[in-house]
C-alpha cells in the first residue's frame, strides 16, 4: 500500500485530498478507500461473495478528474466517478480480520482524481489518542464526506474501539479511519456499544496478506 510522505490534516482538522472515502453500492451499501493499484479495500460485511463484488459499483466525488480512460467513466453534472468492482482480476476476503479487497477497472483513479491512501503499518495507538473517521453519504450526487473526531479506548494486535469525541460515531462499514499525520490505520467493520465502532487495524491487515504471499496480488504489484 502506498508509502511515502503522507498527507498533513489542514487546520481545520479534517483529512487531506490524498485521504477519501469511496461509496460501495450494490446488493449491500457501505464505503471503502482505494489501495495499491487500482484496488478497493472494504469490510466483508459489504461484500461478502464473488457474486456480490461482481454486482457493485464504486462512486466517488471526482477531484478534478477529467474524464478518465477504461471503464470508469465522470459524471460530468454531479461529477461523479464510477466504475463496476472486477474481482475476475483480484478478490481476497479474510473472514477473520473482515476485509475485502478487490480490483477495479484501470481509470477509476484518473477519473475521479483520487490517490491510494498512505497506510501507517507501524502506527501505535494509546489511550484517547485522536483519530479521524471519514465516511461518505449513501447519495453521492447530493451528499458528501465527513470526518468525524475519535477517540481511542481499547485496542489489541488486530482491532481498535474508538468513540466520538461529541455524540456519536454514525458512519457505513468500511469507512477508512485516519491518523492526524494523515495515514490509514484501520477500517471500520462493526458497530460497538454506546455509539462507538470497532474497526480492524491496517497493520494487521497487511501482516496477514504478507504472511500468506498475497500482498503483493492483493494490492496489484
């Protein structure tokens, strides 16, 4: 996953323009963040089955994209990049940790102008430490991303539970979560009690992939 110098939150505190969420919609609805090389990296609890990821769309709001090339195409009144998920090409689930990865059709990223996300392997997380979730709105014409301030609670090797700082953390599945540097730490897959999430940590995600040989497919290399 991308490496390199990450995004630095602007004042107002929200994430960077390398830092996006990607609406997921199909047979289920939910977000995800774009990895690698044209791949989509989301919770199993939005697509679950080859059945399911070969019947969704991935949308999001282009970023100056100027109108793509392959199969992802710009809307260019609402602006919108979409294109049909391809996992033909690349599917990896984990039932254990909850992601998915699958391919997308080369010009996704060119059409909406997005860049894969950095990803903070070797973050550390503490008690209370901020984190920022971004999700993106069921209706991509009208809605938006939003970036909602967490707070750590409890962590262990392979998830982190995180509220809100004010009210709560209402957001879809796999909705990517942001270190204030700006890097993907960790990817909601459930809700948690009192308004909170669990996600799964990227660190583990990618441990996993590299320890069964599969990083290098899952990510496009």
């Amino acid at each position: 996953l991308t490496r390199g110098s990450p995004t630095i939150m602007d004042g107002g505190g929200l994430p960077g323009d390398r830092c996006h969420a990607i609406w997921v919609r199909g047979g289920k609805h939910g977000n995800g963040v774009l990895v690698g090389r044209e791949r989509l990296l989301t919770s199993r609890r939005v697509l679950a089955t080859y059945h399911e990821a070969s019947n969704t769309l991935a949308e999001a709001h282009a970023a100056g994209a100027g109108g793509g090339t392959g199969e992802a195409s710009s809307n260019a009144v609402g602006k919108i990049a979409s294109c049909p998920l391809d996992p033909s090409s690349c599917l990896v689930f984990n039932q254990t940790l909850d992601f998915c990865i699958v391919a997308m059709p080369p010009g996704f990223g060119a059409a909406s102008g997005l860049v894969p996300v950095s990803v903070g392997e070797d973050h550390s997380f503490a008690k209370s430490q901020p984190l920022i979730l971004l999700t993106s709105t069921q209706d991509p014409d009208t809605g938006s991303s939003h970036a909602i301030r967490l707070r750590v609670d409890d962590w262990d090797d392979s998830e982190v539970c995180l509220h809100a700082t004010e009210g709560s953390a209402s957001c879809e599945l796999g909705s990517p979560i942001y270190s204030l540097s700006g890097q993907l730490v960790a990817l909601v897959v459930r809700p948690a009690p009192r308004g909170g999430v669990v996600a799964t940590r990227m660190s583990a995600v990618t441990d996993r992939l590299r320890k069964r040989g599969q990083l290098g497919y899952a990510l496009g290399d």
